[in-house]
C-alpha cells in the first residue's frame, strides 16, 4: 500500500519566542516492510541550521535552530511511504513457549541478540512494577507460545481498558493507568511494554499514524487521521511482531511506523529548548492518503 502522508505541528506562544533548538523525529522509517519513499520538512520561520542524523535506535531526526523571534512555529513533513502487510500470521504456527525464548535471549551471546536485551530493562515511562506482572501472568502461562500470549494480552488490554483522552496526560504514571483502567494509545502501549519485560522479554514502543477511513458514503476529512502507538515483542527467529492494544490487532498495512525506541520519550516527534513565550498552544494535524504512485 503507497500513502502520502502530510504531519503538521503547531506552536502558538503570547511572548516572543527569541530563539529555539529542535529535534524532530517525523521521517518514516524504512524498515521492517516499509519503505519511506521521499520525506521533506517544511518549517516557518525558516530554520537558521538545519542537519539530519540517525539516532540510537535508527530513527530519522532533523535537528533544526530558530535565532530569530517568532510567536509561532510550524513544522510540517510531507511522505510518501510504502507500507507491507506486517501482520505475519504465519508465525503463529511455529510459535516457541515464552520460557524458551526468556532462556535463549538471556544464554546468547549472538552480538545481533545483545542490543535485544536491552529492551527487558524497564524504562522510565514503563517500570516494572508488581501489580503490572501480576496482571502480565494472567496471559503469560506456563508453557504458553510466546506470541499465542502476547496476543492474549493484547486483547485483554483493549477489552479491559477504555479508551478516554480526557482521562490521562503525558505524564500519568503507569501505575495510575492500571488503577483507573484507562487511557490512550500511549498508555496501552507502555502498559503492554511493561508487561511482557516484567516476565523477562523484549519489548518496544513504535510511534506512527494509523489510516482512518470515512463512514460508507461520506468523505474523508482532512486531518482526520491520527498520529498513534503501538508495541513489538521480539521472537528470536523472526524480528519484532507487532501488536496494537488499542484496537486489538496487529499491525497491517494501516499502521505507518514513523519511530521506534524503548518507550515515547525515545520516540518524540517534536521537542526543543525555547527561550522566552512562556506557555504555548499546540495543534497537530495528520492526513494519511492512499495513492497509486
């Protein structure tokens, strides 16, 4: 499946901004079935400097200095991506216990294997907590296949939780999440990242859009979609699968990855340093398109 996809970020301040420094991590990857065709960053005002690199976890980030005073700052990137079918239901059938797959990361000394590990550690949006494992070892049974588990997980997180905006912050710790069961996407995810490494796997957190689609008989709205996050356990054999508790699926060729790191402050798409505008107003707007090129 091709997209076009066009992610815009708005930063309204009531003071002068004088100058800021930014990191934007809002180029898709290319990686694990998908292509980023072209990504090109439109920003205003214009940028003084501007550099792209590769971070850590291979991610794309255009790092960009603002030295003149602004009240508003406007980034948008525009992609064009190619998206496979990453859903992978094949691997089901030779899944290995969850047990197995503990044991051989931890023994190995495969270099590809160790950078995995990593991924078991709890992290600061995702620790590992008592109450997270003990709600992890109702799907993570003895014996259990590894992915066979994960699913499960996955499905008691979406039916289990609800989903409320209004209900969580960028900052609402995990262990809050669990006791009011619910939240958004971000939250779902850190949950289920918490979970699988508090049983000893690896487990990460991918930001990206999701492809909404209209009702029958009406059009699409521009901006409609959403920028969203979902999270991948590691298998050995065959990479990082993907899974999406928010809507109980796996990831197909709707999900456009954009980042991926060990929870969402190593995925960010658009953080900095200002100096000076005190509060400020943010909007983002994200339109993913199907087209043919």
């Amino acid at each position: 499946m091709n997209y076009r996809i066009r992610h815009t970020t708005r930063y309204q301040y009531p003071d002068v901004v004088s100058h800021c420094f930014n990191e934007a991590r809002m180029s898709p990857l290319t990686a694990h079935g998908q292509q980023c065709v072209r990504s090109r960053f439109v920003i205003h005002p214009t940028p003084d400097y501007t550099s792209q690199r590769e971070d850590y976890f291979g991610n794309q980030v255009t790092s960009f200095h603002i030295l003149q005073p602004h009240r508003e700052l406007t980034v948008t990137v525009y992609s064009d991506v190619h998206v496979d079918d990453l859903s992978q239901p094949l691997l089901f059938m030779k899944d290995t216990p969850w047990e197995a797959v503990r044991d051989q990361l931890a023994a190995s000394l495969d270099s590809a294997l160790l950078s995995v590990r990593e991924f078991v550690l709890p992290s600061e949006l995702a620790p590992l907590l008592e109450d997270v494992r003990a709600y992890a070892l109702l799907s993570f049974l003895p014996g259990r296949p590894l992915l066979e588990a994960v699913k499960d997980l996955n499905k008691r997180i979406f039916t289990d939780f609800k989903y409320d905006p209004a209900s969580t912050t960028i900052s609402t710790p995990l262990a809050d999440v669990l006791a009011q069961r619910a939240g958004v996407c971000q939250d779902f995810a850190h949950l289920a990242i918490a979970c699988v490494r508090s049983v000893g796997l690896p487990a990460r957190y991918v930001s990206g859009y999701l492809e909404t689609l209209p009702p029958p008989g009406e059009e699409k709205m521009v901006g409609a979609d959403a920028s969203h996050a979902w999270f991948a356990v590691h298998n050995l054999d065959d990479g990082w699968v993907a899974f999406d508790p928010t809507n109980n699926v796996q990831p197909g060729v709707q999900h456009i990855m954009l980042a991926a790191g060990r929870d969402f402050a190593d995925v960010t798409p658009l953080k900095g340093v200002i100096f000076g505008g005190a509060q400020h107003q943010l909007s983002v707007s994200v339109d993913v398109a199907r087209h043919s090129g």
